[in-house]
C-alpha cells in the first residue's frame, strides 16, 4: 500500500469541474470514480452537486503537471483538480491501483484532499491490493512476472560435497514439488585404492592411510611395515622378533630392559636361612660375575640368631636349658634358659631349710614333718612344751604348770606367792599406771623421788617372768595421776600431773600406745576435757 501527500489549494474549479463532466457521460475512462453517495459529497461541493449516484467521471493520465490544464495537477498519473480551501471538509477519489497478472490481485487506490493546519493536501493509499512476492515451488506465479516456477527464482538446492568420490544430494523444483534429482554419495574411511574416499581433495593420505606396523621395535626387534606405494600396501620393512634374553649386555627379548634379573636370575648355590649365606653369580655389564661369598651353617648358641640354619632361633633341642641343684620336697633347682639370645634364670634355686610344723619337706629328704626335738617354727611360752600333731602346731604347760586364761602360770601351793624377777624391770616409781592384757602388765609414767613424771614404762609377761622395755613417744606424755584403759590392742593415756603437789595445774594431753607394734600415736585434742587443778585426790 501506497501514498503521498501534495499541498494544493482547493476552490471552487474542482466543483465546475465535478458537474461539467457529470453531465458530458463520457465513458472513455481511464480512472473510475466510485458512485458512492458521500464520495463527493465529503469534498468540495455546490448546488450543483446533490447526488453522484452511478456516475462515473473521465480523468486523463499524466506523466507530470504539463500532462494537465492549468487548474489540474498529476497526482499518482491521474489529473486531478486543486483542493479548494474549505475548512473542515473532506475530498476523496477512488480509482483502480496495482496489477491482476499471476497470484497478484488490483485493489482501489483512495485519494484524498485532507486539512492539515488550516490547509488541505492530497493523500493517496492503495487499499485491497495483492501485490507480487517471491517466488516459490507451487506451480503459482507468486512473483506476478508471468512465469511459474522459474528456475532463476528457484535455484537447485545442492547439498553435501562433490569433491572426491562424494556427490552431492539435488533438489529441483518439479511439477511444483522439490524433488531429489540426484542422489548423494558420502565420504568414507580412507584406504589404500588411489582414490579420495575421505573428499577432502587428497588421495591415499598418510595420515588416513598409515603404515601397518606389527611387532616390536624395542631392543633388538624390528616390526614389519607395510605402506600404501601406488594403491597398494606394500612391505617396506621386514620382521625381527624377540628372543630369550641372555647374559650379553642386549636387550634380546625386546622388554625395554637389558640383561635384566628376571629373565637371566641370578645363580644361587647353598643356603640362605638365619645366618647362612649362599654363593650368588650375577650378570654384570655382560657377564656372569660372583657377587656373594658363601657362608656356611654353624652349631646353634643362644646369641638371638640361626646359627644352624634350620630357620629356628636358640631352639630349645639345640640350646637345652641348664638344670642344677635338687628337685625334692620345697627345695629347687636353678634353671638357666636362653631367652631373647641371653641365658636368664628362669627358675631361682630354692635350698634346705630347717623343717617346720607345716606338713611340707622343708628339709627335703623326702619326708614332711620329721623332727628330732622341738619343731623350729612353733614358739613356745614360758613354762610351755611344743609338739607337732597334723602339720599343726601344739602346746601344753609343763609340769606344775596349769593354764590359765590361754597361759600356763606356776600352780599356787597352799596359798603361797612366787616372787616376780626384776631383771630389765623400770625404775622404782610411784603414781604410775597398770593394764592387763591378758597376757602382760604395762607400767606407764608416775613419779621417782618426788621429781618430775617419767615418759617411759615396761611390760612383764607372768608366764616367762620376764620384763621388757617399752617405746617412749614422740610428744609429750609424761604425768603422774594419769587415767590409763586398755581397749585389747591399745592402752589409752590421759591427762594427769606434769609434776606431783598440792595446786599443781593438770593436763589435758593423751596417747594410744598399740602393744602389738610397740608404737604410740597422739591423740587429737578437739573437743577435749579442759585442764583441772590437783585437789589430794584424782579421778581415773
């Protein structure tokens, strides 16, 4: 569609014009104004112009404006009058436009005097038209030239490679359709035919085409080659294969690797186990060359090692262990062993010892509980006999002894008192303190002399007559007046006077003293009683 647009003033000529050919009824038309009412009516109009129906008015064809009269002007190649200024009103011509010739059609080319900013200007629009467009395979002439289907407007369509033993695959339009009319042939593997199967312009190429090669080319071998000469594989290099690698400084089997030890081992003679060594022949550059000096098998020691290389270390067949000394009763021997490659006593000796109530051999001369007198481990008491009865130990008192609370005491003889030894007895004292065990009495502290407490004591057993000294504590306990109690393992000290007299401030000090152990022990003064003074008389 088409318009342009020409500035023309509009008078009142155009409407002359309209009535003078409306009443000629010319017929020798070149353009057909439409008879519609509103055609004319909507331009340029007088009383001479009332209706337009069916008419039909004649317009000449220009080249340009010389074509015209004077009152006309070439519009589009029709002469048509000057747009008259009035305002607010409309001019409009129909006339044929475009061409009818193949698929295209004519439409109705609408020109128009249009106001714009107080002046009118012709526009023209071609409405309706099909116009040409490019040509296709349809047995239609789309592009309106008069021709179907013509080949320099539908060009073969070529497809693939033609280079080669390729071909290309064609379309050509035929009977409105694209047909093949030429099959294609594609590129293929090259091979050795002196052709281009590949189509890329080269024929038998190297790179496609490469030598066949079979066998090894490392070491003494060679492969076969065979090339493409002229379209033919032909042998261009011959075959030399591997053989067994040999002591020669050659890689004969062909491996990369020259003499190497798998394929020519080394010669081994003898033994290798613990510390046995076994002559080694060896290729060296070429040759067959002794690298190790035999060493051969020994009698096995304890020293951690295999001197027999049997594979076992100071094994006990060969290295038997070192007996000494008996076997009987409690007594054993000495064993000496090889352990680790050293030779450790496994086992101390146990000797005789004196036989004891046990019902073991402790003499070991094969019999349990023999004795000549009285047995070595049962003690006895003052005034006791031992005896050995079921590997147990066995007291009774002798004679004119009697047992008393579990000790044999002097049996008393019309009422009669024995006198008590003074031998390692304490100093005489007075104010002191004594507990009964049961089997002693414990003297502790009191007065010599009227001087100050003593901190020492003895203990006398009735049943051998005897004293012995007892320990002094590490503190001070010394006191005369003291309350002493024994609890049946310990005698418990407590209070008492630092030194004896009317007044004198006592102590609130204390010990536990563990007759077993012969030890003391302070004894904690939290919460203790406080001191009190000496009034003629004390409590216990």
């Amino acid at each position: 569609m088409r318009s342009m647009s020409l500035e023309r003033t509009c008078n009142s000529g155009f409407a002359e014009f309209i009535g003078k050919s409306l009443k000629t009824g010319k017929r020798n038309l070149v353009a057909i104004l439409a008879a519609n009412i509103g055609l004319l009516v909507n331009g340029c109009v007088d009383d001479r112009v009332r209706s337009i129906e069916d008419a039909k008015i004649e317009i000449k064809i220009c080249d340009n404006d010389k074509n015209c009269s004077s009152d006309e002007s070439c519009v589009s190649g029709l002469c048509l009058p000057e747009c008259g200024n009035l305002p607010g009103k409309n001019t409009t011509f129909k006339v044929p436009c475009g061409t009818s010739i193949g698929e295209c059609n004519t439409g109705e080319r609408e020109i128009k005097c249009v106001r714009e900013k107080n002046k009118y200007v012709i526009s023209e629009t071609c409405v309706g038209e099909i116009g040409p467009s490019d040509e296709v395979c349809d047995k239609k002439d789309n592009d309106c030239d008069g021709d179907t289907d013509e080949v320099v407007d539908i060009p073969q369509i070529k497809i693939g490679s033609d280079v080669g033993e390729c071909k290309q695959e064609i379309l050509a339009c035929v009977d409105g359709e694209m047909k093949v009319i030429q099959e294609p042939i594609g590129s293929t593997d090259e091979i050795c035919n002196g052709q281009d199967d590949d189509c890329d312009g080269r024929t038998d190429e190297v790179e496609d085409v490469p030598p066949i090669k079979s066998g090894s080319n490392v070491g003494e071998c060679t492969p076969e080659i065979l090339e493409c000469v002229n379209g033919e594989m032909v042998q261009t290099q011959a075959l030399i294969e591997s053989t067994d690698e040999i002591c020669n400084g050659k890689d004969d089997d062909c491996d990369g690797q020259t003499d190497e030890v798998g394929d020519v081992p080394p010669i081994l003679t003898g033994s290798s186990i613990g510390e046995c060594k076994q002559k080694i022949l060896e290729c060296v550059n070429g040759e067959i060359v002794q690298t190790q000096n035999p060493v051969h098998r020994t009698d096995e020691s304890c020293n951690g090692k295999d001197d027999d290389c049997d594979g076992q270390t100071d094994e006990v067949g060969d290295v038997p262990p070192v007996q000494s000394g008996i076997n009987i009763g409690e007594c054993k021997s000495e064993i000496l062993e090889c352990l680790n490659g050293q030779v450790i006593e496994t086992q101390h000796p146990v000797g005789v010892t004196n036989e004891k109530c046990n019902g073991k051999d402790d003499d070991c001369n094969g019999v349990t509980d023999d004795f000549e007198g009285t047995p070595s481990d049962c003690v006895s008491a003052a005034n006791e006999i031992a005896m050995c009865a079921s590997a147990q130990c066995v007291y009774q008192c002798r004679e004119n002894f009697s047992r008393e609370i579990g000790v044999c005491c002097p049996e008393l003889l019309n009422g009669n008192w024995s006198s008590v030894s003074t031998l390692n007895a304490p100093a005489p004292r007075y104010s002191h303190r004594a507990v009964w065990t049961g089997s002693e009495m414990i003297i502790w502290s009191g007065s010599v002399g009227g001087g100050p407490a003593q901190s020492n004591g003895g203990a006398y057993n009735s049943a051998t007559d005897t004293w012995r000294a007892i320990s002094s504590p590490h503190f001070q306990l010394a006191g005369s007046y003291q309350a002493a109690e024994y609890t049946g393992s310990h005698m418990i000290v407590w209070g008492g006077l630092t030194t004896p007299g009317v007044g004198t401030i006592g102590t609130n000090r204390g010990g536990m003293y563990n007759v077993a152990l012969d030890e003391w022990r302070e004894m904690s003064m939290t919460n203790a009683p406080s001191t009190s003074s000496f009034k003629y008389n004390y409590v216990i």
